[in-house]
C-alpha cells in the first residue's frame, strides 16, 4: 500500500492549479500536454523529451529555424532505442489534430503492419474515454488520468470512419493515412508528412538498391503528397550515410533541422543522456554483446559505412574571395577500365584553395580528355598537373591538342606528374589539410554527387571499391602548398607551353 501511496503522490505531484488552466497550458505547450496525457514518463529529469517536445512545436508553429537561417519545414530525428521518440510523435499527432481538427497527416513505416499500428495509436488516443481510477487511486475529484477530451473537447473521430490505417474526424474528408514504405498513396495530400524508421535492420542498410528506391519513392511519391509550406519529418537510426536522412541533407543543404541525440554523452564521464531510461552500466554491457558497428548505429547514431571514414568533413565556401587567385588543376587518369578519372581544379590564395569544378567519369579517354579539355578552358587554369603513370602522357597530349584545336587556348600550362610515392601515405598525410584549407562550394554534393560519395565514405582502413577522388585531390593539395617545387621537379618543357 505504501508504494501505491508513493507513486500517487508522485503523479499527482504538487500541481494544484485549477483544472481549466491546466488544459489551457497543455493546448497552448506540447511538452505541457505530454506532462499532462503522462507525468510519470515525460519527466522534467528528462530534458531530451522536453528538447524533442519543443523542437516538434517550434516545427509546427513555423519557428524552427534552418540552418541557412530560413523557417525550417524539414526536420530529421535520431534517437537511442526506448528513449520516448515513437510515444512522443504518437502524442504529437493527438495534439495537432486538437488544435486544428482540419490538420492532415500521412504517416510512412517500414511496413503496413508498423504504420497501422501508428495509425491506431493516435486514433485510440483521440477516442479514449475516462472511467474513474479504483481505490486506492481515486482522488475527490477524479481527475488522476487525463485523456484527449479533457483538454481538446469537441474533437471526436467521425463515426463509421475509424479503420486502422484511414479515418477523418468529424468535419474533414480525410485527416490520417498510414503507408508502408513503397506503398500506394492516391487521392489525397497533407499537412505533414512523417516518416518514421523506413528501415528494418543493418541488412537493408547496406542494400544500395533498396537505398535508391526508398529515395525514389520520397522523391517521385511521397513529396508530392505534401501541400505547400507543409512539414516532412524523418525519424530513424542512422545506419547509413546513403539513408533518406543522408540523402535528403545533402539534396537540400542548410534546409534541415537535425535533432540527432547519442545515448551516451561522454564515455569517459559516463555522462548518458537519459540514465532513467539506460544507465552507463546497461549501455556498456550492450557495447559489450552487440557487434561494434550495429551498437554504435543504434545507440550512437554513427551511420555503420561513416565509422571509419578517412575525413570527418569538409570546409565549405558560399563566394569565392577576393583578389587574384590563379586556377590550378590536378589529374588523375583511370588506370584500368573500372578506375574512375578524377580531375579537380581551384583557386590558390594565400595558401588556401577553392574547388571551382571537378571531372569524375568512368567514361572512355576519348570523352574525359574532351571534359577536361573544357573544365581547364572554362575556369581558364593556370596549371595542370596530370599524372603521366599508365598512359597518362598521351591523356596530357590530347588533352593540350584540344584546347588549341577547339579552344584556340595556350594559357594552361599541362605537367606531367610521374608518381612513384606510396599512394595511401600521400592521402593520409593530405587528409588534414583537405578538410580545413581546401574549400568545398557549398552545393557541391549536389554538383558532383559521384565525388561527393567517394569523397565523404573513404575509409580510413579496409578495402575501398575507388581511392581515384582522394588520390586526385591529395594530388591537387601538394600543388596548392608546394606548387613552385613541384613545377621545378616535374616540368621538362615537354608537357606544357
């Protein structure tokens, strides 16, 4: 009886305000109504509901802010497993409709059967009716539970027009639809659209095939659904960089809010980010049993293929600077037929460099010696470096024939760069000073997509499918730093004019 009596009190706590200004305050603040619907898990020591609480209103009332400053219309969330995200959006849905019974949501899962379940949760909620507590939890009042009705009165599902995944309340033609992943949608558009854990496991993270038709399905499918100035949130484990998450960042940079929280803070502290929920000791025993690179997907949100990546980032330009900045490009030819040409240029000063174009092909030499021709022609270079290995001096050649021929161009003088250094050490070495001196044009992932990925998932250790990016562009940061020695070294007259 005495705990009965305990965890009364703690639910009940010391929130003796009148009944109206509670429910006034939980229509006016969603961490307030998921107070309100559940003291006993959205606790206040429990600061990464309350953050993920205020960050979906701010979200709904148009005042999250995007990175590149604009009002945020897109956000990503990542969470540890058991840590309140699916109960969360389940009220938050309730909510929603409460404050505006015309609201029209289309919820996407992984299969039908996790999104009707969704579906159902949220209708459940809005129908739920209250009966009085039995002793000893009854208080004078009744009021120990609260339910929807309580605070949203009014707001009722249409009768006749509750099945599981499609229903409308009362006054709407429509107000909720649960999809699987891939399914059909007709007929109908919304308000939000929220996409929650599209992915079943590691095995269909590492599918590219299955990645690709996900994006697809968002792209051709789900994005249409949305109307204009309407919201897209994506709730999943971050298993791969090539997710929708991944993808939809790098299509629309600056444009998403990333709610991304780790289950543990600070290993060495160990500081968790909800110890409530999982304890440093639980955490480190799962560490433990899991493979390394599925625990630190699911509980640290390190997609699986970025864990051993070579660069942890890039630099990034919005203009180039001001003042004379020369144009300096390096080539790496493909050396078989399954190696990639990989050409990059950009602009020197003081020390720095700024990527103005690249080349990354798999095509024939006849069609990348024409590209390169035109990239050296366009951003007018000053030098080119092409490393002559493999037939790379009959590349350099055609490549010099072209853009006299077609150009009528001689300002690019074309060296021919024999390497014969280890090709790894060299791209370890440069690693640093590619991520903080040489600069990326902010819309680079969309302009070079192909060099983007191989860029940003060089791995570190292990078996690369392409080293042809990082080798170019370490290439491209020798020159840029030792520039003058490597003119003196490798240029004989017979690569240039």
């Amino acid at each position: 009886m005495a705990g009965k009596e305990n965890l009364l009190a703690y639910l009940v706590g010391k929130d003796d305000r009148p009944e109206a200004e509670r429910y006034r305050q939980a229509r006016d603040s969603f961490w307030a109504y998921c107070r309100l619907m559940n003291p006993a898990f959205f606790r206040e020591d429990r600061p990464h509901l309350r953050e993920l609480a205020e960050t979906l209103q701010a979200l709904e009332e148009g005042t999250l802010k995007a990175p590149d400053g604009s009002v945020c219309r897109r956000l990503a969330i990542s969470e540890p497993p058991r840590h309140g995200k699916s109960y969360t959006m389940t009220l938050f849905n309730q909510w929603c409709f409460g404050r505006n019974p015309q609201e029209r949501i289309i919820n996407v899962s992984y299969n039908e059967l996790l999104s009707g379940r969704f579906s159902k949760g949220v209708r459940d909620g809005i129908e739920a009716t209250k009966i009085e507590p039995p002793l000893p939890f009854s208080l004078e009042k009744g009021n120990l539970f609260t339910v929807f009705s309580d605070i949203f009165p009014g707001v009722r599902v249409r009768r006749g027009d509750a099945a599981a995944r499609l229903w409308s309340l009362e006054g709407s033609y429509f107000s909720f639809l649960g999809a699987g992943m891939g399914g059909t949608i007709t007929g109908v558009g919304c308000r939000k659209l929220i996409i929650d854990d599209p992915i079943k496991n590691h095995l269909e993270a590492n599918n590219d095939a299955l990645l690709a038709e996900q994006w697809e399905y968002y792209t051709n499918t789900l994005l249409s659904r949305v109307e204009e100035g309407g919201c897209v949130v994506i709730i999943m484990t971050r298993w791969n960089t090539r997710d929708l998450v991944g993808r939809v960042l790098d299509a629309e940079p600056g444009r998403w809010y990333v709610l991304n929280h780790k289950a543990c803070l600070d290993e060495n502290a160990g500081t968790m980010l909800c110890p409530s929920l999982l304890s440093f000791d639980s955490w480190k025993e799962k560490k433990r049993l899991t493979s390394p690179d599925i625990f630190e997907a699911n509980y640290q949100n390190m997609p699986i293929d970025a864990q051993g990546r070579l660069y942890e980032g890039f630099s990034l330009y919005e203009a180039l600077p001001e003042g004379p900045a020369p144009v300096v490009a390096y080539v790496d030819t493909a050396d078989t037929g399954a190696d990639y040409l990989c050409a990059v240029a950009a602009a020197r000063l003081e020390g720095e460099g700024y990527v103005v174009d690249v080349v990354y092909s798999d095509e024939a030499m006849e069609t990348t010696e024409l590209a390169v021709a035109k990239m050296l022609y366009d951003t007018r270079a000053a030098e080119c470096y092409i490393e002559s290995n493999n037939g790379g001096r009959g590349f350099a050649r055609n490549v010099e024939r072209i853009l006299w021929e077609r150009y009528g161009w001689r300002q690019t003088t074309v060296i021919w760069v024999n390497q014969r250094q280890n090709k790894m050490a060299r791209i370890l070495t440069e690693s640093a000073y590619i991520q903080r001196h040489l600069h990326m044009p902010e819309a680079w992932a969309t302009r070079w997509p192909d060099y983007y990925n191989a860029m940003r998932n060089f791995q570190r250790k292990g078996r690369n499918a392409h080293d042809d990016a990082p080798d170019a562009t370490t290439g491209l940061a020798e020159v840029l730093q030792r520039g003058a020695a490597m003119r003196r070294r490798f240029f004989s007259g017979k690569g240039g004019r």
